[in-house]
C-alpha cells in the first residue's frame, strides 16, 4: 500500500481499541495503515466497514438483533415486500429495505424483528393488519405462515446436528448457521479438488473461515473449531459429512494395505449462495492449499494463533484469532 502523506510505503497495522456506540463501549481488533515516513496513520474504505462490523456484530449479538442476511431471509420467507414488511411492522415505507443492507435497528426495533422470526408472533401482527390486504393477498399469506412453521421445523431439526450454538458470536465467526451453505462449500471443494479425504476437509474449512474473518471479520459457516492434536477441526466434525445427503464415502485402498474414504459428489455446488469476495476466498484457499496433503496442511495449523492458544484450552477457538492468520 502507498501511502497518501508521501507516496512511499504504507504498512498494514493491528491494535485493540474500543469504539463508542449507542453510549456503549465495544472493543474490537483495528486495522489501519502507516505511513513509514511520517508515522501517520488512515484506513480504506473495506478497513473501516472491517472495524465498524466488529462492533456491530457485538452489539447485534448483545441485545438480540438480527443479522442484515437473517432480516432478508425472514422477509423471503414470508414472501413480502421490503416496503410491505415495513408497513405491518408500522416502520417508515423503506426502513426495513435499510436493515437488510446492514443499518442496524434499534434495540427496540431489533427485538420486535427477532420476535417474527417466530412465525406464531408474526401472524398476530399480520391479523392486525388483515385490513391492508385484500381478501385473496391475506389468505395466501396466512397459508405461507403455516407452512413456514413446518419448514423452520424442519431447517431447526437438520442443523441441530451440525451447530451446537443458535445465537452467532466470535465463536461462529458471526456466520449464518446454514447446513445447505455449509454442504455447498464441501461440495466447490470436492468439484475443484476432484474429491477430498475428511481430514484434508476439516483443515480446508477452518482455513476458509478464519481466512474469510482476517478479510471481513465474518466467517463462511457458520462452524465453531476446536484445538485439537492434529489441529483446529469443526467441532461436530465426527458428524459433518455424514449428515450431507450430496456428500458419498468413497473407499479408497492405500498401498500400506489400508483405506481410507474419500470425499465425492455426482452434485455440482450452487454457487448463487455466495457473494463474489465470499468466493474468491474459497478459490484462493484452493489455489493456496488445495494442493497439500493432510499432514502438510496439520502442520501448517500448529503456527497458527488459533491452535497455539487454544490446544491445551477446552474452549472453542474464537474467531479473533483469525487476524493474525499466517498461512493465508
């Protein structure tokens, strides 16, 4: 990076500060440049949206507030209108379009939206407001929530054997909890990689979510890791692959007179479920180190922050470890 002071050199700098917030004081991991000739400091735009959505996501999680992805999600759900969703919920005609791209409510505001991701909650405010409906729009709706309780059910069910956590934190990496998400990136890597043994998968997955928290202060899965002998893993990682319908063991037999199982899939990852930077990080993890082995990649995890200050810890390694990842 140049620097804007004398056009010489800049260096990327780290240092823990606290920042105000709605009167509150949030302490989060700063990122900015340094002039080597002048010592004086600036940031970019994608450092100051890093440091702002550490805070962010502290005080989302600290008084219940939905994620901007999860207030999107819930509205999809229902099948509404931004400026429809807005109106039920006696906001301004755009305000709720604003939550989704990333202004957040206030704690009020943010308790109500957590609130109708229940649909039982959110049909009581659409019964108030069944007289901004017409007669055939209010059945429809009313049809959707029922069937959207059978779908949560279902969603709830399936990820409850993969995510130990419901609510999203820096043990999460602030990710969304999705089990299809997840399969998606299992099955990118199996399609580049031309098949993947678990190991190598465990390794390749905590790489991407740290990578993608050094990058963006979120993660991809919404997986939490543990420290453990040959590295950081998911923590259900004796689950993982197993609990994925498009994932197959395939046995394949070593030369020592042992087998081992290998990742493989007759299915192609949708890869509308990711934005553009979330994919250019899984393509340079896959340039970086898809072409390492197991234990090439084990080793590499051990010089991590991650590993060294949780392997003799029974914590989960939190995601703030990620910013001073080496490998990537």
């Amino acid at each position: 990076m140049k620097s804007p002071f004398t056009g010489g050199e800049a260096r990327l700098r780290k240092e823990q500060r606290e920042l105000c917030f709605r009167k509150e004081n949030f302490v989060y991991v700063a990122h900015f440049y340094e002039c080597v000739d002048t010592k004086e400091q600036f940031i970019t735009t994608q450092l100051d949206e890093m440091n702002v959505g550490q805070v962010y996501n502290q005080y989302r999680v600290k008084y219940g507030i939905p994620f901007p992805d999860e207030i999107k999600d819930l509205r999809e759900l229902y099948g509404l209108s931004a400026s429809k969703m807005s109106e039920i919920l006696g906001l301004g005609a755009n305000q709720y379009r604003l939550y989704e791209m990333g202004e957040v409510p206030s704690e009020v505001i943010g308790k109500t939206l957590k609130s109708i991701m229940n649909p039982a909650v959110f049909s009581m405010y659409v019964r108030n407001a069944e007289n901004q409906f017409q007669p055939q729009e209010f059945a429809k709706l009313c049809d959707k929530l029922a069937r959207a309780t059978k779908h949560l059910d279902e969603v709830f069910s399936a990820e409850n054997n993969i995510y130990t956590m419901a609510k999203r934190s820096a043990i999460n990496g602030y990710a969304p909890q999705s089990q299809s998400k997840l399969q998606h990136v299992v099955l990118y890597f199996i399609e580049k990689l031309g098949g993947v043994f678990p190991t190598k998968m465990n390794k390749l997955l905590f790489f991407t979510d740290f990578y993608s928290y050094k990058r963006r202060a979120v993660g991809i899965t919404g997986l939490a890791y543990k420290a453990i002998q040959y590295g950081p893993v998911p923590e259900r990682w004796d689950m993982l692959y197993g609990s994925m319908d498009a994932v197959e063991p395939e046995i394949v037999p070593f030369a020592s007179g042992h087998s081992g199982e290998l990742l493989v899939s007759k299915h192609s990852p949708d890869m509308s479920l990711f934005s553009q930077e979330e994919m250019a990080i899984m393509d340079e993890v896959i340039h970086k180190l898809g072409s390492k082995t197991a234990n090439q990649l084990s080793e590499m995890s051990h010089q991590e922050d991650a590993w060294l200050r949780f392997k003799d810890a029974s914590a989960l390694i939190d995601y703030t470890a990620a910013f001073s990842l080496k490998a990537l």
